[in-house]
C-alpha cells in the first residue's frame, strides 16, 4: 500500500513541477489567427516572417501573443572596482618595522 502511494505522491509531485516549469517563460511571441471555419489560434512562432508565412496560403493573421515575456539580460556590473568599494581594507595601511 505504502509503495503504491509514494508512487502517486511522486507523480503528482513530476506533474505540478512540470506546469509551473512549462509557465515561467514563452519562448514564442507571435501568434497565428487563422481566418477558416475553426477560428484557431496558434501561438509557435519565432518571428512574424515565419507567422506571415503560415497564414498566407490558409487565410488568417499575426498578432503578437499575449503571454510572451523577453527574457531579462544579465545585468552585470562593466565598471572597474575602486578603492572605495572596499573602505575597510585601505583604511589599514601596514606599517614599518622600525
């Protein structure tokens, strides 16, 4: 019985990690409205090259999609470090043996 619930706790466990994964980011910003009977909307494109040239021979449009959110850069600090960055370890000068 024991291993038979661990099991489902694991899976249920893999599948809620999974969705929030699968939400964190869209990699696709650009979005097919496609103009037939279905009315579908397919939001799996790169560019809008690539929208525009799924919609031109089936009838539709390109529309940015909602969900998608650019990556943030990395910011990292290009400025050299300066003495004043680390006042404690100036401040001490050694002295001279006499």
């Amino acid at each position: 019985m024991w291993p038979m619930r661990l099991a489902v706790i694991f899976c249920v466990t893999a599948l809620m990690s999974a969705a929030a994964a699968a939400q964190e980011h869209v990699e696709y910003p650009w979005c097919a409205v496609y103009s037939n009977d279905f009315g579908g909307t397919n939001c799996g494109f790169s560019t809008i090259e690539q929208c525009r040239a799924t919609v031109s021979g089936i009838g539709g449009f390109c529309e940015p999609n909602p969900f998608y959110k650019p990556r943030q850069p990395i910011r990292r600090d290009q400025s050299p470090r300066r003495q004043s960055d680390y006042p404690g370890i100036m401040a001490q000068t050694p002295q001279a043996f006499p």
